[in-house]
C-alpha cells in the first residue's frame, strides 16, 4: 500500500519515493497532486510521460499559443477522436505536427511542469486508475526527472532569493532610457519576453502568454535581468485586505486619535514622550 | 491611496494563477472598479452584464434555481462572470493554466467580501 | 522506440559519425542521445557563449554551427531552428573516417528528418 500519511513538511521528498514504488512495480497510474498549484502525473508502465500543473504551459498550450495547429485543425482532431486516448496519434497522422516535433513538445512540456511543480511542496496525493493524456515519449525514468530538476534549479541558483519566488515575481522592464541600443541587438526571442513583460505578469504567466517553457522563459529573463532590461516589479504592498474571513462585519479600524506629533527636544536622542507607549524598543 | 475594493481584485489575481485581469462591474454594466492591462475595463463591464442577464433567464427557462456563474472556455484561455449580490458582478479573465482549484477555493471569499464592501456603499 | 531515437539511429549509419544527440538550445534538456554523447554536455553553453561572442563582434544573423576540433574527432553543434525555441544536433564526427565537410552536409540532412 501506498502510504498516505506522511507528514506535509518530508511531502515533496516522498514523491520521487512513490513514483520509485510505482516504478518498482511496472503500474499504469494517474497521481494527483493537491497543493498551490496541485498537478497530475501520469504514468505508463512504471515510466512518467506527462506531467500538468498550472504552473506551466502543457502539451495543448504549447501547440496551440505557439501557432503550430490552427484552432480548427486542433477541434477537428479532438472531434475525431472523443476520448483523447489517441490524440497524438491522430495529430501525427493527419500530419498537423511531425513526430519527432510532437516528442520534442511532449517531453519539453513533462520536464517543465516537473520543474515548475517541484518550487512548491505538495499539500498531498491520491493514486487513480490511469486517465487518457496526450503524450508522445517512450516514458521518464523518476531518477532522470529528479537529476533534470537539480540541474535546472542549480542553473538558475546563481541569482539572489529563491528559485520559487523568481517564479513568482511579476517582472517589468527597467527604465525606458536605458533600452533602445540594447534591444535592437537582442534575438527576437528575447525580444518576445521584453514585450510580454508588463509589470503584472510573473515568469509563468510570461511562459503562458508566449506558448514557452517556465524554464526557459526564467533563463531568458535571468539574462535580461543581467543586461539591465528588466527588474523585478515593486512588490503589492502588504496591507492589502485579507479575504479569509468570511464575517459580515470585520471591526474597520478607528481613525488614529489626535495624537501630537513626536517632537525631537534639543540635546536629546529619542523623541520626547507624547503620552502614548512608544512602539520602538 | 489603495482602493480597499480595487484590492481584492489584485489579491485575487495574486492568489489563483492564471487569473490576468478582472472587472468589478454593476449588474447594468457599468465599471466599478478593474484590475487590467488589456482588457477594455467599460466593454467587459458591458458585455458581462449582459452575459449574467441573458444567464439569469437561461436559469429560469431551465427552472435550475439561482445562477452562479457563467464560464466561456475558449481556446487558449476562460472568461469567467460571477453574480457578486444582486447588484453587482465580477468578470476574471484567465489564462488556459488557471488554477481551478485555487480558483473554486478563492471566489466564494472574494465575493463576500465584495459584497461586504458594495452594501456598505449602498447603504450611506 | 521513439521517433527521434530512430532519428538519430538513421544519423549514426552514416560514415564516421560516432554518436548524436538533440538538445533544446535554451534549456539544455537533452531529447535524445544514441552512441557516444560525452562530447555534447557542454554543447548548450559553448553554442550559447560561441553566439553572444558573434553578436558582440557585430556578426549578423543567427548561429548555424559549432566546430571544436581534437586530433583525433571534431565535436560538431547544428543549431536547428524550428517553431519555438531552436535545438541543438551535437555529433561526434572521427577525423579519420570522414571529413568535415560532408559530416556537415550529412548531419544538416538528418537535422531536417528529425522533426519530421
């Protein structure tokens, strides 16, 4: 049995573990992942052939946003074959994507919402019957996807604060003086995320507007970051109102008293008391 | 100085990923408040008010009680409107990642909280 | 088998190849590798330094190959352009048994089938 149990903080460790389990005993299984973002495994014979999470573009985001298929082509795909089970197939058939294309698209899409699933700790799982997904790959060891998420994670640890919160940090461009003679020079890739960079977008949502890779589109801002075109956007100010609660009538706090100004007495340090209890140590 | 409704709007967009913009708007399509960059904050007021009407008789024709919400699922993203009262709407447009669990997590405390924030206009 | 794995098989039968491998040229995730790839780790990086060198001394246009050279083998790196983001065909070619220009020639051919 797989134990469910665990504690949420060894969580994200026991992962690999179950999918090294699952591994063990050749199954064919679906695993759900409940956290902020949650994400679906999905696993054939043992191997891993597609992962999804909101964190990242999947197979379907990366076809469509990139301008690959068509609209129509994709409805006509999906109307032909209801259960999606032979999905890609279909689409190597009827020739809308080459098949080594369709691989490529098929792992770059697994290894980056591995990346992107493993900068938050799942709050739990569930283990399911396998549900049809669209994937083109002969399958991922879980030894090879823990080796690929190390790597990516030590490539972008080179920048201060965390990889997790480089994901989520809304990204705008640096100040417009500075960016005429650089940009022209840049490759056009870059150039796409110098304009998908608006000052409310993260990393992510960035990946999501382009039709990219999480991982990619953080290298890409990594470097705009060191050519000095992009910043990081002043962060939302905390004191924004929290919707937790859900009583009717939160206390709305009382204007502050009439209360004197502290006022800086000559030859003293610390300002003069004004009959409230000062807040500083 | 931050407007407290306009807040929930930004918390909203910062909790649930994948949602990029939103609209609090009046129930005749007026724009309350926006948190946006791209979307025309006075259409989508518009055109979703008009979208909960023609959602609300829907309901009645289909005697399937109170309408929730209406969701267009398009192909590389959602535009969800939500009944915020009877008064008031909220349209979130949403990327084709959007987090629907976080999403169904958030709503129901957004829009309580939105509504604590209308009836208080309301009533002075 | 996968597409790409009879791909780069397709590349091996040709003369003096010794091993391939497909790389995505900006995340470094290795696609696909088949007989002897010890020279393709880096190739990411070196592609990647050979291009912003170029650019920086006002070379136009985008990358289209590495060369790196030993006594014995060249270590060739075929940018690959496609929609999205470009994939690097990293070869390892034996002095001895072929030369450089048809290696190039061979592996821009096999380059064009692998997305197929």
């Amino acid at each position: 049995m797989i134990d469910e149990s665990t504690e949420p903080g060894t969580g994200s460790r026991n992962i690999p573990a179950l999918l090294a389990e699952l591994r063990s005993r050749k199954q064919s299984r679906t695993v759900r992942l409940t956290g902020s973002p949650g994400g679906t495994l999905h696993l054939r014979d043992g191997l891993v052939v597609a992962m999804e999470t909101p964190a990242a573009p999947n197979v379907e985001s990366l076809l469509l946003k990139s301008g690959r298929i068509t609209e129509e082509a994709w409805s006509a795909v999906c109307a032909a074959d209801t259960t999606h089970d032979r999905l890609a197939e279909e689409l190597v058939a009827q020739e809308l994507v080459g098949g080594g294309e369709l691989e490529i698209i098929s792992l770059s899409a697994l290894f980056d919402a591995a990346f992107a699933l493993s900068l938050s700790r799942p709050d739990g799982w569930e283990v399911t019957d396998p549900v049809p997904v669209l994937y083109r790959n002969p399958g991922i060891t879980p030894e090879r996807l823990v080796a690929e998420i190390s790597r990516r994670t030590e490539l972008l640890a080179d920048r201060p604060g965390s990889v997790a919160e480089f994901a989520r940090t809304r990204m705008q461009l640096a100040a417009p003086a500075q960016l005429p003679g650089a940009v022209g020079a840049l490759p056009a890739r870059l150039q796409d995320v110098l304009t998908n960079t608006d000052g409310r977008r993260t990393p992510r949502d960035i990946a999501f507007a382009l039709g990219r890779g999480l991982f990619a589109v953080m290298l890409d801002l990594r470097r705009l970051l060191a050519l000095g075109l992009v910043q990081s956007s002043a962060p939302v100010a905390p004191q924004r109102p929290s919707t937790a609660t859900r009583t009717p009538s939160a206390p709305v706090p009382a204007p502050p008293a009439a209360v004197p100004l502290p006022r800086r007495l000559p030859g003293r340090n610390t300002p003069a008391p004004t009959g409230t209890p000062s807040e500083t140590p | 100085m931050s407007d407290p409704v306009n807040d929930l709007l930004v918390s909203l967009r910062d909790k649930v990923m994948g949602v990029n913009e939103s609209v609090l708007a009046t129930s005749d399509g007026l724009v309350v408040t926006s948190d946006v960059s791209k979307t025309h904050a006075e259409s989508m007021a518009a055109v979703a008010a008009a979208t909960l009407s023609l959602g609300n008789r829907l309901a009645d024709q289909g005697s399937t009680g109170t309408l929730r919400e209406i969701s267009a699922q398009c192909s590389t993203g959602h535009v969800i409107v939500t009944a915020v009262g009877n008064r008031a709407l909220l349209a979130v447009v949403a990327d084709d990642g959007l987090d629907q669990a976080a999403f169904r997590r958030e709503i129901p405390a957004t829009v309580t909280e939105l509504r604590r924030h209308l009836d208080k206009d309301v009533a002075s | 088998m996968s597409s790409l794995d009879v791909a780069l098989g397709d590349a091996l039968k040709t003369q003096g190849i010794g091993g391939a491998a497909l790389l995505d040229a900006v995340t470094g995730l290795s696609y696909g590798e088949l007989g002897d790839v010890s020279g393709s780790q880096d190739a990411c990086e070196i592609a990647d330094i050979a291009r912003t060198r170029l650019h920086q001394a006002g070379a136009e246009g985008d990358l289209e190959s590495v060369i790196v050279t030993t006594a014995t083998r060249h270590l060739v790196t075929l940018q690959v352009s496609r929609t999205g983001d470009p994939l690097l065909l990293c070869a390892t070619v034996d002095r001895n048994r072929t030369n450089i220009t048809w290696a190039l020639r061979d592996l821009a051919r096999h380059a064009d089938d692998l997305l197929r």
